[in-house]
C-alpha cells in the first residue's frame, strides 16, 4: 500500500468537496491552483448546486465520481465536514484534507465532534489532515490542495526543502519567505488539529523523501512520542537536516499554545534536549530558520570548523572573527608560508586570519583574486568566506570584485564557498550559481555555517556510534511502592554502582554492620512507605563509634514507629560515609509528551540556583552521555578546578546510559527514578548512587 | 569657537587636495558628491597640475585659495599626506579629514608618520579625522565629504539616524542598511586610525544635536575614557538612544582587532558592563543594530512594557509571546469585561493575550477592527502590535486588511504602534506612514521593542537618581606597599566596614585580644611585604581556646621570619571568626580603556567556575549598585534559597557604591583593591570585608 501521506501530496485524482465559482474563495482557491499551477492528475470538483465551477464540469456528490479519487480536499463548513468524511469513507477515498475551524480548539463540543470523525475515518481506513489546517502542497507536480492567500500572485518553485507546520499561517510565511529567499521546496504539509496525521508522521514521511535535503518544522509540541523519535532518527540516519521552530518557551507562550490546540506541551526543555540529542538545529527566530534551511538547501556540509575569512576591512573581519567564535567555528590562522607569500603581494594587509586585504586591494583586483586564491589552497579551511559588505550594490564595482574572486575560489573547488553583502537579486543569485551562500548580515552566516558543522559531526554518528544496546527487563516486584534496598538491588541488575550497604534489622545488627564496613557510618530508615527519610529525621550521618551508631539506630526506629505506625519498616541501611567525589543528581522522568527522559545535573546551588540541568530521551549510547555531561555548566567542577582531581565522568557516563536503557525497557512501568546523589569519585573509582527511588506508574496515578 | 565637528560636518567652504578629474577616483568621488548632492557652500578643488577638475576651477594650493577654508579634504598618498596637513596649517583651516592608510596600521614607521602628522595638527590649532577613514557626510546640508561607494547610485535621505564609525567599510554599510530600511541619516562620521578626533568624541557631538534622536556607533575599542563616559551620560540625559556594536569580543576577534587598529581593546566584559550601565543598547548583529535604530528612529518611548498582541492565527501568537517575554514585555492578559467583549463578537477566539482572532476574521474585515479597537482602547497595553505574516502581500487582500487595522487603532492614538509582515515596500510605508514600526520577523520586532523600554527607564534615571556624590580622597601613606591593616584603616575612613579585629605584636598579646573578641578568632600575619597571606601559611581559621591561638601565633610568625625574613611585620591580626552570611567577592580594577571599575560577584565555585561577576564604571551611586548586584546569575543566593533568609543587599549596595566612590577619587594613584571575602550578612547585619588589600599604581609599574 502507497503510504497515506503520498496520496494527500501526489495523488493521482483528487476530488473538492464544497467547490466554489468564486476563485478567491476558500472552495475557489483550490481549483484555481490546481487549474494555474500545471497539476497533471484528475480534478473533480463536487458542488451539488452548479454544473460547472469555474468552467469545469462539477459532480453532485463523490458517489457520482467515476472513480475513486486518491484524495479529497473538504472545504466545507464544520457542520457538513462529518457528513464529508463519511461519503469521503464510503467512495473508499484514500485521505483527506479537512480545511475547517471549529473543531477541538473550540471547547469540549468541537472536541467531541472531532472525536466522531477521526472515528468514522479510522474504522474506513481513511487519512485524515487537519481539520483547521491549510492543505499541502508539492509544487513539483504542480500540485497545490490549499487556500493559502500566498499562492494568489506566484507559485512555489520545485526545490530542495521540505517544510511542514501543526500552524497553517506559519507555514505559509516560511513557503513565503522562502520564495523570496530564492529557495525551493519540495513538500509542504499542515497539520492544524492533528486529528489524525501529525507533525511527526509528516516529518517522518519527509525525511524519507530523495528530493528533500532539509525540513523546515514548526509544532507547539507532538502527539506521538515514538513516531517523533523515530522521525529524527531517519533524519540523521538520511543525514537530511531538520531546523526546527518549537514555541511555548515562556510560560505565556505555553499558557497561549495550551488554548490553541489541543497538544501537550510537555516540558520545554525537555524537547529542547531531545532536539539537540538528534542533531536537529532549533531556531529561536523566524529569519534564523530560514537562513540556515537556505545554507543546507545546498546538501553540502564542511568537513571540519575551519573558517577563513577574506575581507577588505578590517572592522568587518573582526566582527565576522567574534560571529564565527560564537557559532563554533575555528578561526585558524594561514600557515606561516601562505602569510608570507600574501604579505609579498600586499605589504599593508593582515594575512592571518582574517585575511584583510584592506581597501587597496580594491583598486587592483588582481590583489583580491591572488589573495583568496592563496587561502582556498593553502589554508586548509573547511569553508571559505568573503565579507564584501555594501560593494556589490555598486554598479561599477560589483562586476570586477566578482569575477576576481570567482578567479581566486576556482582553484579550489572543494571547500564551501560563502560570502556576506547586500547586494540586488541578480548580483546574489550570481554568486549563488557558482557555489556561493549568500548572507547579508555576517552574523546570520556565521551561525548557519556553525550548524552546518554540528549537522555534519550529527549525520556522521551513524557510522560512528553504535546504537544503544537494548535491555531485557529486569523483573520488578509485583505491586507496591519500593524501598530504598530493593529499588538499589533492581539497579545494581542494571548495572549501576552502589556503595557496599548492609541492612540492619536491630540496633545490634546496625552495630555489627557498622564494624564491619569500618567507621563512620550513615544509617538511614528502610521502608517502601518512607519514600522522602528526612520527613521523620529517618538520617543519621557521620556516626564515629559503636555507641553513636547505637543511640542513632534506637532514636530513628522509634521515630518511624512514632511517626509513620503504618510504614512496612525493613530495616536500618547501614553505609560508609563517602566524603570524595563530586556531587551529582540523576534522575528519570516521564515527560507528558517525549516519555521517558533521563535528567543530570550538579547537586547543591547548581540546581536549585541555577537550574542547571539537562536531559536526554532513553535510551542513549556512552557517546551521548558524554556529550550530555559536558553540556552543563558546571562542567569544569568535574574535570577538576582549585586543584581538585578529574571525576570519573566514564563511570558517570556509564551510569546514565545505563540507566537510560533500564528506564526505556521498563516505559510502561515506571513514573520516575532519583538518584539524589550521585558521587562521582576521582578518576578510576567509579561513580556511585548514595540514594535510589523508584516510583512506579501506578503510585503516582493513585 | 565653533566646535571643530561642527567645521567637519557642516563647513561653509571646503578644500579638496588631491582632486582629481577622474569621478571614479579617491579625489575625484567627494567632488562628484559635493557636486551633485547640492552642496551650497565653497568647494575649492586643488590640483597643481590642472586648471580644472571635473569642469570646476582648480587651485595649485592651499595658499592660493581666496579664502581659508573651514575644512579641507586630503585625498592623497600617504607620503603626501604630512605636507598637506602643513599646508592647512599654514593656510589657517580649521580641521581636515585623512583618507590614506598607510599610518599606525602598518607597523612601528606608520606610527612614527601618524605621530609626527598629529603633532604638527596640534599645535596648529587643527584638528584631524582618520587618517585611513572614510570622511563624514551631512545629508540635511548636502555635504559629502567621503569617497564611499555607496553613493555611487543614490544620496542618503536626511533623517534622525547619527552613525559613527571607527571603521570606514562598516559605517558605509550601516548608511547603506539604514537607506534600505527607510531611514535617513543626520550625520555620519568614520574615524579611522583616530589620530586625533575619536569615536568618543564623535559620538559626544553627535548626541548633542537637535536632530539626532538615534546613534548607531561601532568601535573596536576607545581612546578617550572620559570622554566616552562623557558622552554615554549626555547621550542619556538628553534622551538619544545609543546602540552600540563594538567587536573583539572572542580572542580571536580581540586579536584581529589588536592587529587592525592601535585602539586597544581593554576587556571585553568590562565595555560591555559600562554599556548597560549609561543605558546604551550593546548590538550583537548588525541586523539587530538597524532593527533598533529603526524602532527609535521615532523619538516614541513606551511608558511601560505591556504589550498587547493582536493575531490572525495562534502559533504566530504563541511565538511573539515568547519572543515577547524573552525581551522582557509583559504579555499581561486583556481585563475581563474586554475579553468578554470580544468572545461576543467572535466566538472562536483566544480572547486572552495574544488576541487571536481566527482566520475567520479574514473573511469579515469589521471584526478585525473591532477586535483592535477593544485591544487598544481597554487592554491598557504600553504596546500594540498586529501579526500579520505573509497576507498583505496578497494584493486582494492588503488593503481591506490596512483599512480595517487603521481603524481598529484610531481609537488610540497614544500607544506604541506595530506590526510584524512581509509585503512589499509601499505597503510597508502605508503602515509607517500611521506611525506603526513593521517588521518581518517576530523575534525581531520583540527585541526592538525590549530595547525601546530599556532605553525608556534609562532615560528617566535622569530625574529620579542622584548621581554619586564625588568623594574627598583620603590621604595614603606616603609610598610603599600597604598591609591589610593600613588598607583597612583607609577603607574605614571611605566608610566600609570591617570586623572588630586588633593588631596583636607577640603571640601573648594576641591571646589577649582573643580573649577580648571571643572565641572562635581567625589569626593573620600583617605585613605590607606579604599580599598574598596563604602563600606563607599566613592564615589560621577556626582557633577556639588560648592555647591554639598560642601555638599558632608562634607558628605564624616564625615562618614569616623564616620565608621571609625581609618583610616588615606589624604583626598578627585577631579577628572574630564570622560564620554567618554569603560570601562574595567585590574589587576594583584598572581596565586599560575604561579605567577604574569595580567588579562584583559571589565567591567560590561561582566566580571560578562561572565566572559569574560584573562590572560598573566608577564611581556609580545606590542604585545603580543595586542593579550591578541583581545582574549575577548567583542572586537568588542573595536573596534566600534553601530557606535561608535574604541577605543584607542594602549593606552590600552601599559598600560597592562607596567603594566605588573612592576608586574613582583615587583613580591616579591606586592600581586594584581586592575585598576577598565580602561577607554579606543577613538582612541588616551589614556586609563586611573580611581582608583588605589595595595595590598602588606605583607598585605594579615596578
């Protein structure tokens, strides 16, 4: 079976239900477009009151089309929609496109009504795209199923980005924008309501196509965690690049996505990890997502972060140095050789890196093409860039400047050749025919070549790291909450590390215990019913003797019978007291929206001051544990700052990938997992979980 | 006398040397513009070889001229260039603009050229721009004394934009993107190498002009601390905005800076503190740089920051709300009785804030009106603004849609006006023109309007806070090094605080004095031999009986006899053991541009690791400490986390204040003051220093 989405984009017939005579119309403007954009296929407009609707033969109803067509574009009100998708279900139609408002983001009325259609499709085995959306369209086959006003004075060019948008309006201005940009796209997809077909499943579809190099994606958040995941996998696996704009950062803006539509929102920053976890680059701003979809339009990535950087000014390759720093790039200087032989040619330049050639260079354009010459050979750069500035807009110097530098790149063919200016139309498409990306504002280039590099290090894991090796469940109790002993007995199955602990069912064996292990010691209260020990003062640290271990043993027994008469006490933990190491927090939660996510962070202020945490979906390879360590700003603590010691970061990396294993295997059982701390120990020692709590899914639903 | 800018920019005749006949030309350009861009005073090209130049009279020289020009332009080599500059010396002109590089630039003999130019100009009474600058121009009056290409095609409109640039390349480009954007030009300088004139300077002329409501200034660094700070506070206390972008930001770009210009860079943080401070928008992008200039090339400041958000369509809803709140707007909901309002009209919208009225508006333009003219008239909002997207470059559909805003908005004239779409020029002008800032991207109207505010609050600083009250400086030791004792007997006096702490010469005199502060006391060598106390093991804690305050007073005082034995020792200080409080750390530094500032931040992990601090100017009054304190990320430590109470953030306000007040009264003769610790008590208990130590300017020259 031809997937559903490649009948709504390429259908070989498709039928408008609710076509309007009236072209401006939002059942004329469809027509229109599939009449003036060149659409090959079968078109069958239905309107039960005309013959003819804009001067083609119109059916009363999709019962009288002489055949099934592959697709239907409902454009009629909410009221006649369901009564649509049923004829849409008896015709055996493939999918549908469900135009109108007034559905779930209504209230509970739309809502329910919503309910009953995607019913009604389901059980027909009919695709469903919206309803509240604005179509699709495919401009390679001419084939445009929307009422988008952005089609009324031009069509889409055919090209390389996909783009697909849960808001129809959204969508549209990137397709706008990107038409001005001179970018061409290959799919565009809204979703709107997500009854049925959503962002994810559109994604995932798009990241598989061979003419899509990049996606331009916009959603308040996701329907289905797994079709997601698994959508950005295939991208990076397909080493399609995928530029994201997810809003609902501030809490307004999530409070504002909440009343819009119906999808969760999960935890911003959860999503936010996970994007980076794939390589996906999330925009912060509209004009940030089109420049850089524009610099992967051209499906090539750098090698490496070298930049060299070619200017007639010194300013503007200072500003370009500080741009390229921030974005990641490496700024390396020519080697001494190549400076030597620029310094020959131009007394007065600076050829390090930025190569300023100054504004001599201007008046003999020979100087120019043997300076950038000298640095696509000789520089070893990854990328190549000219900041030009507002010399192009010039009639008389647009001309020569471009052919002397067309002269200096055309020894080297392979490098990425980019440039910044602002400049008319027909002077930036001629440097893009010969390779160029073209920026007006440096600071935009900079960033979009800086994701091009973390694009190309994301696509390149696939041959480099392998996949997270799956966990077999380890068997759990059977119901109930877990203590302390045995949620650390479930882990150390898992392979995570504990300290060597005993368990003490008397004072006397706390005693015992404590002799063994060796002083001082930590008692802690073990029971499945005292999830939160410091609530009853259930902890005793530091204990130096036999007589203190004791006396503490005693006083926290009876406080738990005191305080909690009903706990199922276990006994005592009896532990060594660790004073070394860095501490840490680990954590796995169940985001409403991107299930199960392992969180890590530094202990004490770092947390609770300056959140500084972060996240990953599980599960997750040694690899991504380690990038997600590095990634807090804490960072420095453990590789050892006041003449402090590395930490064992390979131990703790170990840990999170083991844990984030363990937390995928048991998904559907467990609601959160806190290791509070974590001791990360000096390098060699390993890192160690001092607590554990495990709450089940079926605790927190209670 | 005039202002020597003012002969620059507005000359009532002007000198040409170097003219050439040639309009392509260095000499030949400023000819062709002064020409054709309707200058109406003298111009007097000079050329020895020619009667005429581009059909104007030409002079052999300067001492030909019938009059002494204001202002003379010398378009000639560098090796020319001294001889011209002691002709218009000769001739009695009053200030000359240097194109040719060629000077500091270049290395140590360019130096040596540039120096002995600036001597001869000085004690002429001349002053200079450049050399290796672009010249400055003067739109209002015509005035193009530059040879950028920019103007090859078009003049610059007059307007309410001032650039000054220290890079030619880079202010050409800003004349070009203001032009682009709409906006025209006051004045325009470049600066060049600053041999004489500086963008300091520059930019105090400029912020002091009627019709200059906007700077956009760009440097690599500064020249003239006092005069720069001279100019931020007239800048803001006559109500110009300022936006500043200054590069050398990263190391490599610092470099590049270093090796471009002899402007030296000083610390990149501590210009970037200063900025916030005097209220100046510090640009990141060009893009943003313009963006700004624009929102306050309106001269209209909102009165506050609540902005209401009027959309066709919720997910460009969701975004401006969180760009909103990322800039700092107050996305605050509309009343109740309004919301109420507009649900009656349109049953489907998000009432709330943003407004979102539904696509459904689109087909009935009377709701849109209406929806803004709820919005405007009882939202009570600082801000309105409009997301309309891609629709008003649908050419059916921009102009109902203009129409129906424009009335909407009528209704208010006060407010802030704007709009976020993509549509062709003159549809953007027809919203300019009803006092609306339109943007294309979202992110960047939000920001814009972020800065309007700030720059909003800054302004009214003016009226509501003192500046510091200038402090008598407090008479130091004759010469020499300082010890913590003598440092904080000069502190006292400046009116900080210290512990209750006594000098002690003999191990019994400092028991006694332990006796007499209490036990636990801290014990520290007193030298102005030994800053650095813990190299020596100068430093015992925590010493809670006569005994060990003994036995360490004899430890201490041996091994500074023994590690060294040149020292001069006044003895040990006994000091009452402070447990209480958040520990941080306050000093002032020389920076090598902006000169005394005093840096702020928490102690430990967060200065180390962080490098979680700030800076201020000296000297600054109470408030603007205040401000200084909020800006570490670490401040909610400050103000009571883990259920710690606030701590004295007054005490603390005042001591950075005072001490800032007495770094700048002392500015000549102190290097740095390093307060490690500054205890931050709770709330009333005071700050207190816990050590002292200020390093004389001498010291560190040796």
């Amino acid at each position: 079976m031809t997937d559903a989405i490649e009948t709504l984009l390429s259908p070989a017939s498709v039928a408008l239900v609710g076509a309007s005579d009236n072209p401006a119309r939002i059942g004329g403007r469809p027509l229109r477009y599939l009449r003036d954009g060149g659409f090959k296929g079968g078109v069958y407009p239905i309107n039960p009151k005309r013959d003819t609707v804009q001067g083609m033969k119109s059916y009363a109803a999709l019962a009288d089309l002489p055949e099934a067509p592959d697709t239907a574009i409902l454009a009629v009100p909410a009221s006649a929609t369901l009564r649509a998708v049923e004829d849409c279900a008896a015709r055996g139609v493939r999918s549908a496109i469900v135009f109108s408002a007034g559905f779930a983001e209504t209230g509970a009325e739309g809502a329910a009504q919503q309910k009953r259609m995607t019913g009604l499709a389901k059980e027909a085995g009919l695709r469903l795209l919206g309803p509240n959306c604005l179509g699709v369209f495919n401009p390679a086959k001419g084939y445009y199923g929307t009422f988008s006003v952005i089609l009324d004075e031009q069509f889409i060019m055919p090209g390389p980005v996909g783009i697909v948008s849960q808001s129809g309006a959204y969508g549209a201005h990137l397709a706008h924008l990107a038409r001005k940009r001179g970018l061409g796209v290959s799919h565009w997809i809204t979703t709107g309501n997500e009854a049925d077909i959503d962002v994810a499943e559109a994604l995932h579809w798009m990241v598989r196509q061979d003419e899509t190099r990049v996606v331009m994606a916009y959603a308040e958040g996701v329907q289905d965690r797994d079709v997601f995941i698994k959508a950005l996998e295939t991208a990076r696996d397909n080493g399609k690049a995928v530029v994201f704009m997810k809003t609902g950062r501030s809490t307004v803006g999530a409070e504002a996505a909440a009343s819009h539509t119906a999808a969760l929102a999960g935890s911003d920053e959860v999503f936010d990890a996970v994007l980076r976890q794939y390589g996906v680059h999330r925009a912060a701003t509209t004009a940030e997502q089109i420049d850089i979809a524009y610099a992967c339009a051209a499906g090539r990535y750098p090698a490496g972060n070298r930049i060299g950087i070619f200017t007639l000014s010194g300013g503007f390759g200072i500003q370009l140095a500080d741009d390229s720093a921030a974005a990641g790039l490496d700024v390396s200087p020519m080697p001494r050789e190549a400076q030597e032989k620029l310094l020959a040619l131009l007394p007065y330049a600076s050829p390090r890196n930025p190569v300023d050639a100054t504004a001599q260079a201007a008046t003999d354009m020979n100087l120019i093409t043997s300076s950038v010459e000298a640095m696509v050979t000789m520089g070893g750069y990854d990328v190549f860039t000219a900041i030009l500035g507002a010399g192009p807009a010039s009639p008389t110097f647009a001309e020569p400047l471009r052919s002397a530098i067309m002269q200096g790149v055309a020894a080297s063919p392979h490098s990425i050749r980019s440039v910044t200016m602002s400049a008319p139309e027909d002077v930036v498409r001629s440097y893009e025919a010969e390779g160029f990306l073209v920026y007006e504002d440096g600071s935009a280039l900079a960033s979009s070549l800086g994701a091009l590099v973390r694009f190309s290090d994301s696509f390149a894991r696939k041959d480099k790291e392998a996949p997270p090796a799956p966990m077999s469940p380890v068997p759990l109790p059977d119901s109930g909450a877990m203590s302390e002993v045995t949620a650390k007995v479930i882990l150390t199955e898992a392979g995570l590390s504990f300290p060597a602990e005993r368990l003490a069912s008397t004072p006397d064996e706390a005693v015992k215990a404590a002799e063994q292990i060796g002083y001082p010691v930590v008692l802690k209260i073990c029971s499945p019913d005292i999830a939160h020990k410091t609530e009853i003062s259930g902890v005793a640290v530091n204990l130096r003797d036999a007589q203190t271990v004791r006396d503490n043993a005693e006083a926290i027994l009876a406080r738990a019978a005191e305080m909690r008469p009903n706990a199922r006490v276990e006994g005592l933990i009896v532990a060594p007291m660790l004073g070394d190491g860095v501490e840490t927090i680990v954590g796995v939660a169940q985001d409403s929206v991107l299930g199960p996510v392992v969180m890590f962070g530094l202990g004490g202020i770092f947390v609770e001051v300056l959140k500084d945490v972060t996240f990953r979906a599980a599960p997750f390879g040694l690899e991504e544990a380690r990038r997600m360590i590095r990634e807090i700003k804490g960072f420095p603590l453990l590789e050892g700052v006041r003449g402090a010691g590395r930490s064992d970061i390979e131990a703790l990396a170990q840990l999170l990938s083991d844990l984030s294993r363990f937390a995928y295997a048991h998904r559907d059982q467990i609601d959160s997992i806190d290791l509070n701390p974590v001791r990360v120990m000096p390098e060699g020692q390993g890192a160690v979980a001092l607590d554990a709590l495990i709450v089940r899914k079926e605790e927190c639903e209670q």
